[in-house]
C-alpha cells in the first residue's frame, strides 16, 4: 500500500463517521412514513374537542400553554443542557459534520454561546432573528413572545441542509454559569428553560470531567427537570482526557452530586464518550467511548422513530389537564351560585370561596370523578391568581356548554382522551403503510375500525 501522508502535526486526526451515518440512517433513501394523514387527524380532534373547553374556560391564563397548529406538525425536539464550556455545540457540530464549515457553531473555552440557537432544516444555509422566528405562527416557536423582546435578541435560529435536521430539531442553549445573578441575563432564563424543557422530545444535560461543581442554578435546572426523568440523558463528554482510574473517579462524584436533584428509583442513563471529530486521545479506551456514542446515537435514532406517538401522548396530556381546569372552574361556579342568595354581596362570597376552597370540598369533589389523578390537580394558589383576572360570572356552567348540533364540550373532551386519542395511537401500529389513515378512507370523524379484533 502507498506510504501514507505525514499529517500536519498540529492537525488532529479525525475519527471516522460511517457509524454516525449508520445508526441514524443517514444514507438510507426509503421516503419517511408518511404522517400526514395522522397529523390532520389529531389537528381535527384537537380543534374539535379540546379547543373549545380550552377557549371557554381561559386555561391559557392559568398554564399559558395553548398549543398552536405549528407544535403539533413540529419535528422532535432534542435540548443540551449543562454548565458552560461542556462541549454542547461542539457536540451538535460534531453529529451534523458542520466542523469547518460555514455552518459551525461557535466554540472555545470561554463561554460562547449566549443564545438559545434553534438549529433546524432548511433548503440553504440561513440564520434568522428571534423576533422573526416568534412573529410566524407556522412554526412552533411564537409562543416564546411572551419572554419579552429581551429574550428574542438571545434567540436565534440557523437552517441547514442536513439530512438528519429533516427529522428533527436541536436546540442549544446558554452554558448555566454558576455564582452568576438571575438578573443579569435580562430576560426570565429558568422559565425559557422551562418552556424549552416541557417541549423536549430528549435532554441531554452534559458535563465535562474537568469542573463538576454542582451549584444554585443547575440545581435549580434540575428540579425544573421533575417529571421529565424518561426524557434526561447525563453526558460525560470529554471522557478521553482523563486517564481510566480518574474517570472511574469522575463518574462517582458525577452520580454522588446527582443523587439528591434526581429522586427517581431508577438512575438517569448516562454515556461518558468524547462528543467531537478528533479521534480519541491514546491509551484510552476507545472501544467503550464507541459502543456508548453508537448506544446515544440509537436512543435519538428511537425518539425520531416514534415521534407519532409522543405528538399524540403530549396532546392527550394536555387534553386530561384541560378538562381537568374545566371542572375545576365549573365547580367553583356551582359552589358560587348555590352560596348566593338575593341578599349576598358576591364579590364577598366568591372571595370566601377562592381562599379557602377546602371549606366547599372543591378539589375533592373532583377527585370524586373518574379517572381524575390527585397527582394531576394544579396547584389551589394559582386559582387564586386566576380569578384575580377571571371573574367567576364570565364563565358558563359545563352543563350548558351544550349545543344541539356540536354536542357537549365535556363529552367531546373526555371522547377525545378515553377513544380518539387511543383509536389514534393504536392505529400506528399498523405495519406504518402511508396512508393507510388518509381521511379518504377513514373519513377523519369516523371512529376507526379496531383492526385487531377477528371479523
């Protein structure tokens, strides 16, 4: 074989990516399931049977979440956590090859990056302004208005053509820098996060060997993270910088400093590898770094895989805590109009009911009903606050939330959680042909055959 070419010393060698492309399919030119009859499906039922009981009892004002037509056609979304100078874009430019390219994420020892960086797919390469990426209702981001024109200078999005961005959305975020004042920042970073967290698909919240202190705000991140555990992936990036022993050390401290932020019985996954082009530091064990990249790379591969079904779980979520804030107001509405009488200041009456609801059995009136989890009940404060804005006379009681012609709005929800919703999901198992599920043949309304029952 010809004598190989002395590399530039002061060039690493770049290791090779043929797994990266394999695992994550890649190169594989089969055209994606198509979804779209799936997707018109759950626009339908969402529209139809969720909207209205969200629009008639505000519960935007309550969760300010209201879910735009943009959220349920947006691709999975995977978010890098962690303190600054982890390796977070490196990693990112690393698993889309944009290392020396005009496309490559800003990276070094300081602290870099100082927008969330929304990298998506797009036919050329294309940065856009966070003011324009939150005034387009078609994508999922104009929620994030809210934040304050503060935070849209901090937000910024890039287009690449990437094959693997066809599928799915990465986000980048602002290292957590310790010992550092919230303020500073100028907008309400830990409710960003959060708006950013509720939405993720995957988490990834990565460290470097090198500096694990574990302070204020990522544990502050962390108890933002409760209730999101399925979703946390923990990274020990850089892991070829140390010798074995001192990872071995490192891994320890890593998990001793976790364990009081994550109580769930069983430990995050985590992968220690180098996330980045340059091959593996000598006398390391390259074996173990590959196989844990291959395992992250088929975790994010699965997320991409059942997309469907986290889209139609997330909306069926919001559906049950819809109708669980419709009960709620529908309840205090009932206890308010049986204290009135003709004599009775009700301004003063609604107050005794607002702070102390367990004097009228609210909350347990409701945990009363089927299928109602203690566990889902918002919080007796914010109703406080949200009367405070919503005059319990402006709402309607559930029971005449009736039309001839439309049914009941309560019916209609609770259909949508306990058949449509499931109808829906089962219907994915179906071998996944495209169109199977175009409204041609299932007519869209019409319950769906159960295609797993005998004839």
């Amino acid at each position: 074989s010809p004598p190989e070419e002395v590399e530039d010393a002061s060039e690493p060698t770049k290791r090779d990516r043929s797994h990266l492309e394999n695992t994550l399919k890649l190169n594989e030119e089969k055209p994606a399931d198509d979804v779209s009859g799936v997707l018109q499906r759950l626009r339908k039922i969402y529209h139809s049977s969720i909207k209205p009981l969200e629009h008639s009892y505000r519960y935007n004002e309550l969760r300010q979440h209201e879910i735009t037509d943009g959220e349920i056609t947006s691709k999975p979304m995977v978010l890098f956590l962690g303190p600054w100078s982890v390796g977070k874009s490196s990693m990112i430019n690393y698993l889309l090859g944009l290392d020396n390219t005009p496309y490559q994420l800003y990276t070094g020892a300081e602290p870099t990056t100082s927008e969330f960086t929304v990298i998506m797919h797009g036919p050329k390469l294309k940065t856009i302004e966070g003011i324009v990426m939150a005034a387009d209702s078609a994508r999922s981001f104009s929620p994030l208005e809210k934040f304050g024109q503060n935070f849209l200078e901090k937000l910024i999005g890039i287009e690449v053509p990437h094959k693997l961005l066809e599928r799915v959305t990465f986000v980048d975020t602002p290292g957590i820098i310790e010992n550092r004042k919230q303020q500073e920042r100028g907008y309400p970073f830990n409710d960003v996060c959060q708006w950013f967290i509720d939405r993720a698909d995957l988490i990834f919240v990565v460290f470097d060997p090198t500096k694990l202190d574990v302070g204020l705000e990522l544990e502050m991140l962390f108890r933002q993270l409760k209730g999101r555990e399925s979703q946390i992936r923990i990274i020990l990036n850089k892991a070829d910088s140390l010798a074995t022993q001192e990872l071995m050390r490192v891994y320890g401290a890593l998990f001793w400093s976790l364990a009081p932020l994550i109580n769930v019985t069983e430990p995050p996954r985590v992968y220690v590898s180098s996330f980045w082009p340059h091959d593996y530091h000598p006398e390391t064990h390259r074996d173990l770094f590959l196989k844990e990249e291959i395992s992250l790379l088929e975790d994010l591969n699965q997320v991409i895989e059942n997309r469907m079904e986290n889209k139609i779980a997330f909306i069926r979520q919001h559906a049950i805590r819809v109708r669980i804030h419709a009960l709620l107001v529908d309840r205090y509405l009932q206890t308010y109009k049986d204290k009135m009488t003709f004599f009775s200041d009700g301004e003063l009456v609604f107050r005794d009911i607002v702070e102390d609801p367990d004097k009228f059995y609210i909350f347990k009136s409701i945990l009363a009903k089927t299928n109602v989890s203690k566990f889902d009940l918002p919080n007796r404060e914010a109703y406080k606050d949200f009367f405070g804005i919503n005059p319990i006379t402006s709402f309607k009681l559930l029971s005449q939330q009736c039309s001839y012609m439309g049914g009941c709005f309560l019916e209609k929800i609770e259909k949508a959680i306990t058949r449509e919703l499931p109808d829906l999901l089962g219907s994915l198992g179906l071998g996944k042909k495209p169109n199977v599920l175009s409204c041609d043949v299932t007519g869209c309304g019409e319950t769906p055959k159960n295609r797993y029952r005998k004839p």
